[in-house]
C-alpha cells in the first residue's frame, strides 16, 4: 500500500504518518526531513535548498525529485510507503507518476488532511521535536506528558524548527496555495482523494484515517 499525505504546512501530516507507518509498517518518507538533513550535512543538496527552506519556498522540481526517486529506490519501501511533504507542485505529482509506472507501483490512497489557514500559524509556531527520536509536539495541543522528557524515548532533548517563525509561515501558505493545491484535482479525477477534516483532535483524525484505510 502506497499512502500520500496531502495538506498545507502543519495540517498534522508528519504526526499522522508517523502512527500509520506504526500501525501498517510502512516507510514515512518525508521530503522536508530529508532535506534538513542534507543540510544539516551540508553536501551540495543541502546548499541548494538551505535559502529557500529559510525564507519558507519550495525547492526546485529537479533536486527533489532526483532526491526522491533514489529513496524508493530503496528496497525497504517495497513494502509501502507514505509520502509527507511531496508532490507539492503538479510537476513532481506527474513525475511520481512516471516514476511509479515504470516500476509498475501505484498510489493507492491519498490523504488530504483539511486544516483552516487561521489554525495552521499557531500549530507551527508551537511545533517542536525530539532532539533524538524525532517524535513532534505541541507547545499547546500535544506537549509531552512529563514536561521537557520525551514521550517516546525520554530524552530532554528537543528542537526547533528555523522555518517555523511566524514571518515564514506566512510565505510557506503562499507557497502552498500558489503551487501544492492546485494538484488535489490531479487525484480528485481519479477518486484516491479522500478528504480528512484536520482540525479535529489528533486521535480523531487518526481514527478517521483508520475508517479509510479500512474501506481499501
Ligand atoms: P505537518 O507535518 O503537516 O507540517 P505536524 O504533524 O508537524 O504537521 O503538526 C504541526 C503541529 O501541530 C505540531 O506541533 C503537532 O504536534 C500539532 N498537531 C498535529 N495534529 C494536530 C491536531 N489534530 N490538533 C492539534 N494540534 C495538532
Ligand atoms: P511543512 O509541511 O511543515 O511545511 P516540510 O518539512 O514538509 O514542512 O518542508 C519544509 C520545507 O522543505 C518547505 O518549506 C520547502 O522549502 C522544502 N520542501 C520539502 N518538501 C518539498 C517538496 N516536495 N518540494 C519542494 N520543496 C520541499
Ligand atoms: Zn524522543
């Protein structure tokens, strides 16, 4: 089973990737954390896009798809895999495509995770990680039991995002309404969008992915 995640920043894709990729063994695969690591390692991909994470655009077609096609490469993601944070231009949506038929693989569900854009500021700005196990959180909706011990693997831990200020999160839905919504028709016309309502409590949008993922 492939999975596409689809929604504007902080819609909660990563959140839910990460309980399906649990719940269903699969690979979460996500463009914008392979990206911060190519520049946390500062190789040449990492240099390209440093600029444009910072000031909240998206990166090339080229470089990302090149970036993502050597990932499903990889033999683990025979098994499935979920796609966070890409297609995000109609461009790589038709080079997924391509790329799938060729290996005769297909998408076959995608997710659009439904979020008011007046919501979407202050989930990410109140976003922050497990400086270890990469585990997300919320300053207000989903803090860590304990305070300032990770959930997930008890580290204290944690991080920030550069890009999640509030003056780049204004460019980022810019960026998301000029190029990445434009693509749900792409899969509305072939009837693998199922539309999720975002802003309910994670563990109800997580039950509405169940209810979908039962009827496939
Ligand atoms: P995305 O990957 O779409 O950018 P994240 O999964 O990182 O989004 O979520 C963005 C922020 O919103 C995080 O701080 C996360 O803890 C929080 N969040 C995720 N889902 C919900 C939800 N359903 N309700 C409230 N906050 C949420
Ligand atoms: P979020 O969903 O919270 O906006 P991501 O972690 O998915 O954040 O992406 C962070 C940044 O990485 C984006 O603003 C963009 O600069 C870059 N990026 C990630 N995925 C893509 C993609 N598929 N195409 C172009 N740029 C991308
Ligand atoms: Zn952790």
């Amino acid at each position: 089973m492939n999975i596409i995640f689809l929604g504007p920043p902080g819609a909660g894709k990563g959140t839910q990737s990460k309980r399906l990729e649990e719940r269903y063994g699969l690979v979460q695969i996500s463009t914008g954390d392979m990206l911060r690591a190519e520049v946390a390692r500062g190789s040449d991909v990492g240099n390209q896009a440093k600029s444009l994470m910072d000031s909240g655009r998206l990166v090339p077609d080229e470089l990302i798809i090149a970036m993502l096609k050597s990932r499903i490469e990889q033999p683990d993601c025979a098994k499935g895999f979920i796609l966070d944070g890409f297609p995000r231009t109609t461009g790589q949506a038709e080079a997924l495509d391509t790329m799938l038929t060729a290996d005769k693989k297909k998408i076959d569900v995608v997710l659009f995770l439904d979020v008011d854009e007046d919501i979407l500021a202050d989930r990410i700005s109140g976003r922050f990680t497990c400086a270890k196990c990469g585990a997300t959180y919320n300053e207000v909706s989903n803090p860590p039991k304990q305070e300032g011990v990770c959930d997930a693997c008890g580290s204290h831990e944690f991080k920030r995002r550069a890009d999640d200020k509030r003056e780049t999160v204004v460019e980022r839905l810019k960026e998301y309404r000029k190029l990445t919504a434009p693509i749900l028709p792409f899969y509305e016309k072939t009837g693998r969008l199922h539309k999720i309502n975002g802003m309910l409590s994670t563990a109800e949008v997580t039950a509405q992915i169940e209810a979908v993922m039962a009827g496939q």
